[in-house]
C-alpha cells in the first residue's frame, strides 16, 4: 500500500486530534505536518497521545500545496 502524506489544520482542537488519532494507527497515511496557534507539544491539548505523536512537533505551517 502506497503511504499518503497527510496535513491537519487545527491539530489542537477537538476534531484535529480525533483525526490525528485515527491518522497515527492508519497503516496508509504519514502525517507530514499539522499546524496551529501555539508551539507546544500535541501531548499538552491531547493526553491520550502522549508517545504516540512519534516524535512530531506542532509548529505554525503555510498552506502551501505539495
């Protein structure tokens, strides 16, 4: 199965992080970015995602295609 990179916009809120649960233990989807306000840790608005962000930082991203 090819990998489709994803983006979520509003990884933050309440639905940004129920897709990026799902998006983490889907075995076709690599989450290439996530964007919000705030530089802190997914970890901090999502407790039940501790460790499982495997390393990905939140940070304020463009919208640029590609």
């Amino acid at each position: 199965m090819e990998m489709i990179r994803v983006g979520i916009v509003g990884a933050t809120g309440y639905m940004g992080g129920e897709v990026l649960r799902i998006l983490l233990d889907h075995p076709g989807a690599e989450i290439a970015w996530m964007s919000s306000r705030t530089g802190k840790p997914i970890s901090d608005y999502h407790p039940n995602l501790f460790g499982l962000d495997r390393g990905l930082g939140l940070r304020r991203k463009g919208l640029h295609p590609g």
